[in-house]
C-alpha cells in the first residue's frame, strides 16, 4: 500500500511541476471574421507570474511569416503581469486560417503555445479581375476555357456562362459576326446584357453532327476581329438506353489481350512496334466508333472496323520515339457499341535515351 501511495505521490508532484508558472486568461484567440483588405488584424495576450521567482520571456516564434509577435522583455516577478502581442496580416490569405506562437522561457515548466484563428473575408475583385478573358464586342469571360463535361450523343447539351459588359452601351451577340462550327451554337439568354452588367451565354452541342467521341476541343469566336478564340472542351460518350439482362448477355463485349505494354528503354528515333489482340466475346457484332490517340506519335492500323461474335482482331500500334525524351507515358482510346465498358484505354510506357553521337 505504501509503494502504491509513492507512486501516486510521485506522479502528483511530477504534474504540479509540469504546470506553467505564466497563467494566461486566453491562450487560444478567435479573431473571427476580418476583411482581406482590412490591415493586420492585432491581439494582446496577458498572462501573471504565478511562480515564486522571476521569469522571463527569452523567445517567441511563429508558425508562419504572416504573424509577427512581441513580448514583455524584461523580467516578470511573481505576481506581476506581462504580454504577448501577435499581429497577423491577412493579405493575400483569404480563406481560413489558424497559426501558432511557441513560448521559450527561463522557467522549461512555462514553455507552452499560444494560437490565433479566424476567416479572411477575400478581397472584392474587381469586374476585370472577375471576368479577366476578353471575347470581343467588350464582353468578358472568367475563362477562355468553356468546359461542357460529359455528354452522349443522343441529344443535345447545353450550359450557360457569366459574361461581363465592360462597356457603356448595350451589347448583344449576331451570328454574322461570330465565327461557329456548325454543332455550336451560343447566344445570350436574355437577349443582350446591359453596361456594366453581368448576363450569361448559352452554349448548344449538338453531339451528332460532332460525329466524335471522347475528349473533344473546338474552337469559337463570338467576334470574328479579335485574334484569340475561345475553346468549348466536352466528353461524348456513346448513349445506350436501359437494357435487360438478356440484352446484356447478347451484346457486344470487348476485350483486350493487353492493356499495358512497358517497352522498357529505346534511343530516340527508335519506331516501337506492338501488336494488341482484340476480341469479341459478346453475341451481336462489335463495332469501333473511334480509335484516338493522346499523342502525334502514336499512329495505329486497324484493318475492320467490326469484330463478329467469337472472333478477333489486331491491333498495330507504331510508337515514334523521334521527338522523345525522358519517361513516356502514352495512350490509345478505343470507343465501342459495347454497352457495359464502352471505353477502353491501352498504355503505353518506358523511358527514352538520347542518341549518342
């Protein structure tokens, strides 16, 4: 019983020494809201000396740049009362943030942390900072970049766009002075956008005169005098309607006797040969609507365009290393009627050397 009340006696005392001699009222301060532009925002811990010798303040360091600190730089006896002072500069920070301050001491029990915390309210940016692509006709985008995302090819797609009117006089969109492929079309969804107002186009893609699958980019201009386009970047998928699981079972099925090939190492000019077994193992015939590649070097030479049931087909693929160097990461997409996986990629990897003289 005694060594257990030891023990515990010994543990007590360890605990009491460990405890801070400096007592602050506040060690963790939420500033709250602050606005970006608002200056530094500024807060003043204090603490007292509850210790029986003097204590002094020998550092405090920050965890970020953004916060200055200062401190009580002389000598606090017991019972008098001294400060931490932290400034924190919400410039260029908008967003959440919480920091922290490390006190080092005379006293190691009194060596502890401080933090701050709070929201910065971003800085309102101005119309050109929000809207910084210019179209032409002074209409301004927040992107160059129109991005559709994902569609099929059964129907039409469509999504609107802010614009900006950055000048002082009505404007509204023609079609003879817009410069559109023939499966876009955009126009402002109320007609026209006032001076110094916020209005939205409409694109429309229509998939089926696209006649393209997956990763697709065109070109538009909605003012034909200005020199840079925008880009309307989707995905089209092939669209199959629900089907049983008879149907299922009857469909076409793709499969692919390697989806990755590791060519290992190649000088550059080396033209790397692979050949890929393609394979039909559905009931009803397996149609290719497109073979893309995400590099120029990569050509390809598929003799049918259709596989019957049961039966196969090769694939040659002819990598040009020419241009190559360094690790290669390349990739052939094969878009098919096959309802269950009707997007299937083949990889193609390695490192290219330079060629020696």
């Amino acid at each position: 019983m005694r060594i257990v009340q030891s023990v515990l006696l010994l543990v007590f005392c360890g605990f009491v020494n460990a405890q801070s001699n400096l007592r602050f009222e506040i060690t963790d301060h939420s500033f709250g809201d602050i606005a970006e532009e608002g200056g530094p925002a500024e807060y003043t811990f204090t603490f007292v000396n509850n210790g029986d010798n003097p204590i002094k303040i020998t550092n405090v360091k920050a965890s970020c740049g953004c916060t200055t600190p200062g401190w009580t730089r002389e000598e606090v006896m017991p019972g008098d009362s001294g400060f931490v002072k932290v400034k924190y500069n919400p410039r260029n920070r908008p967003g959440r943030f919480r920091k922290s301050l490390r006190l080092t001491t005379t006293d190691a029990a009194s060596n502890q942390t401080l933090y701050i915390s709070g929201y910065v309210k971003p800085k309102p940016k101005t119309p050109e900072q929000e809207f910084p692509v210019i179209s032409g006709l002074d209409l301004r985008l927040k992107y160059r970049g129109l991005n559709l995302g994902k569609m099929t090819n059964e129907k039409v797609a469509e999504k609107k766009f802010d614009v900006y009117n950055n000048s002082d006089t009505l404007v509204t969109l023609s079609n003879e002075r817009m410069d559109l492929p023939n499966h876009i079309s955009v126009s402002l969804v109320n007609g026209s956008v006032s001076p110094r107002q916020v209005g939205q186009i409409l694109v429309r893609y229509d998939p089926r005169k696209k006649e393209d699958f997956g990763y697709v980019s065109d070109n538009i201009k909605l003012d034909k005098s200005v020199e840079e386009s925008l880009s309307v970047i989707a995905v089209i998928d092939e669209f199959f309607p629900e089907m049983t699981a008879e149907e299922l079972d009857r469909a076409p099925k793709l499969e692919i006797s390697d989806r990755s090939y590791d060519f290992g190492s190649a000088i550059a000019g080396e033209k790397i040969e692979i050949e890929v077994e393609l394979f039909n193992k559905g009931q009803e015939k397996l149609f290719f609507r497109k073979v893309k590649s995400n590099c120029g070097c990569i050509t390809y030479e598929l003799k049918d365009r259709g596989i019957k049931k049961g039966r196969s087909q090769t694939l040659k693929i002819l990598f040009d290393t020419s241009e190559m160097r360094g690790n290669q990461y390349k990739s052939i997409s094969l878009y098919s009627n096959d309802p269950v996986a009707p997007t299937q990629i083949i990889t193609i990897k390695g490192k290219v050397e330079k060629a020696t003289d």
